[in-house]
C-alpha cells in the first residue's frame, strides 16, 4: 500500500472462530474468518486498529454504528481494552485474522477467549482498505467543522507522515488548518539493571547495564513489537547509560531500525561527582536528602537538582519535537524521564500528596504534540503487556 492513500470508512462483520489454541497458560491463540475481512486494514499507530467486539454471556454479538467520529459501541457489545489482546496478522487473501488473547484476569473478553470454540462468533471492526490517491505535494480535505475529528484520526496515520504532505480542512468560513507538524515520541523505559540503591551508583560511569532478565524483557518487547507489527518508527534513540543504549540495541530489530542517536539529555538524574560511588560512601560524604524537599539542591557537585533535572526533560521534549517533525521518535531512557514527562506535561502526580507513578521496565509511554494547536496528549503511559508471560521482578526499583 503507497503512502498516498486514505481510508474510506470502516468495515464491520459478524466472523467466526476457525480454530482455537493455547500457546501458553495464559494467552490463547483464535484464527478468525469472514468474508468480509478482504476489505479491511489494520491500520497503524493512533489510526483507526481491528477490534473484536465480544458478545455478552448468552448473546450474540452486535455491529457498532459508524458515524464520523468513528464507532459507537451499543448495548450488549465489550468494546476492546488495552492489552487484553493483539492482532498478530490480517491475511485479506484468506478472509482471515489471527488474534492473540490473554485469559490471565477477570474480564468478558478473557472468559470468552478461554471458552471460544470453532464456529463461535465474534463482532469485528476496523478500517475499509486504503484507496490510492494521485500523489500531490498537497492535498486539501473539502469538508465542515463536523468532519475534522474523524479526519484527524487518519491524518495521524504513519502513512501520513512525511515533510512533503500538508493537509488542511477548510469550513464554511474558509479557514485552513495544517497538519504539518504531528510528532509521535514513545518513551520506553530500560529493562531491568544491574542498578539501585545497592552497589556503585549507576550514572554514566557506574552502570553495569541490563540483567539477564533485563535482557528477556527487552527482547520480550523485540517480539511484540515486530510480531504485532505495532511500531513503524522513523527514529531510534538512547539515553548515553549503559542500561538504557543495551536496551536499545534489543528492541531496534523490532522497529526495524537501528540506533541512530544516543543522547545525556534522555539520561536519568545526573549523579555528577557521585558517579560510581558506593551509597554508603555517598551517605558519609553527602547526607542524605530527600529531592523533592529541596528541589534546588544538587545530587553531588556537577549534578542535577530536582528543578534542574525536570528543566532538561521540558527542554529534551521541546528539542525533540523541533528535529524530528512528522515523525515518530522511540527514545529509550528512564523512569526519572518518564515520571518527569508527565510532570512538566501534565502536572501529575502533584507533589506532597503521596501519589507515585512508577514506569515498569521496558514499558511504553506515547505522547503526541500537534504544532498547530501547541498541545500535548497522553496516548499510552506504561503500556507492558508484553511482560505477561515472564515472572514478577525481584530487582530492586530505580531508574
């Protein structure tokens, strides 16, 4: 399919299950068929994605209306939620959908999954195949105000995304809008470390990089990406810490790139001249301190305070967007760089009230930033269903 190219609508079916097996304790593998599935996309990244409507207990399942704002879910029907399942691959040649669901918790969807026979039925919707469109350096949508939530959806599309394209909506008053200047950043997390409050500190020269169960998370989040075919990315980064650029490394097969750009400022804290050195040693030399109830005071000598390290973060986001518009930007890092995203972007958690947001290794946070509009959007925070299958962590937790 070419970039030039724009959906027209969605495709809703009732199909059925063809065949149903497990392929571990807690995650089921479905081969779904209908007819109608030779007219569907998967879509990509925020576009409209494949859903499975699960029907209700004793029910069987309904279509969702169609609208310009996208479907409306009626009664009786379970619309999709995070990572209860993935669509490993849509063959239009077959009229077929292979879906993978996780049976390991108390939801509709989950008990459906473990019970579903051949022959069982399933809703299913998702974007009409992709029409070719004359290429053109620009291309303008004719259209009312009512039409541009829809539109912008698809506009987000990665196929979209390139320096040459503009797209604009123009209403009854004439006013034109661009879309130009969409950035996709995902901020993923490192897999487990050789790092805490044990040991050297791990700044740049104290990391020891990934455990060996760091390493299987990160290859566990390879696999889901490259076999859900979820990340087309055109950028791959790093933080310049060890644990952060082995990480990296893991995943580029997964997006299809390799690392490109290893960066300080996606780096956690700054430890400065307390790089390498023993807690116990760090205590003696430095006290203790807590940062946040002194924001203004420095790790060790040439190191970040809390106020100076949340200032990168807002900078390295800003900076980041500028070099890389259209784009979609994996950037490996931390989860002092994380939780500081949502901080400096969203003012959350507020301080002093006890609220903590704690990034799982190799968890994936995506923020959208629309030029035109100068705003930001949550899209993902912490999304790590690829770690189902492994055991609990026993590491201790830090950045």
């Amino acid at each position: 399919m070419g970039d030039d190219a724009l959906p027209l609508g969605f495709v809703t079916c009732i199909a059925r299950v063809r065949a149903a097996h497990w392929i571990s304790s807690r995650r089921r593998r479905l081969t779904i068929v209908d007819e109608s599935l030779a007219q569907m996309e998967l879509g990509e990244g925020p576009a409209p994605a494949v859903r499975l409507l699960i029907p209700a207990p004793g029910h069987r399942p309904h279509l969702p209306t169609v609208s310009p704002d996208g479907l409306a879910y009626p009664d009786g029907v379970v619309p999709p939620t995070p990572r209860t399942f993935t669509i490993r691959r849509l063959d239009r040649a077959s009229r077929s959908l292979l879906v993978d669901i996780v049976t390991g918790h108390d939801g509709l969807g989950a008990r459906w999954a473990a019970t579903a026979e051949p022959g069982a039925e399933v809703g299913v919707a998702g974007p009409k195949t992709f029409a070719p469109l004359p290429a053109a350096e620009h291309l303008v949508l004719l259209g009312d105000e009512t039409a541009i939530p829809a539109i912008e959806t698809v506009l987000e599309d990665s196929r979209w995304r390139s320096s040459n394209l503009t797209a604009a909506f123009r209403g009854a008053d004439g006013n034109g809008r661009s879309y130009r200047g969409r950035v996709h950043l995902i901020l993923v997390r490192h897999g487990e470390a050789h790092a805490g409050f044990h040991g050297p500190i791990a700044g740049e020269k104290g990391c020891r990089g990934l455990t060996e169960f760091g390493r299987k998370q990160a290859e566990a989040l390879r696999d889901h990406l490259a076999g859900a075919d979820l990340m087309q990315a055109d950028v791959l980064m790093s933080s310049t810490l060890r644990r952060a650029v082995e990480t990296a490394q893991i995943i580029a097969s997964g997006v299809g790139l390799e690392l490109s750009d290893q960066r300080r400022d996606l780096c956690e804290v700054l430890t400065g001249e307390a790089d390498g050195m023993e807690w116990s040693e760090y205590a003696a030399r430095y006290g203790s301190f807590d940062m946040e109830a002194e924001p203004d005071r420095v790790f060790a000598p040439g190191g970040d305070s809390w106020n100076s390290f949340h200032e990168r973060v807002r900078s390295t986001l800003a900076r980041l967007v500028e070099e890389h518009e259209g784009k979609r930007v994996v950037a490996v890092c931390h989860a002092g760089v994380i939780m500081a995203s949502m901080r400096v972007l969203l003012g959350v958690p507020h301080p002093g009230n006890g609220t903590q947001m704690r990034p799982t290794n190799t968890g994936l946070t995506e923020w959208g930033w629309d030029s035109e509009r100068q705003r930001w959007t949550l899209h993902t925070f912490n999304d790590s269903g690829h770690l189902l299958e492994l055991p609990e962590p026993t590491h201790t937790w830090y950045g």
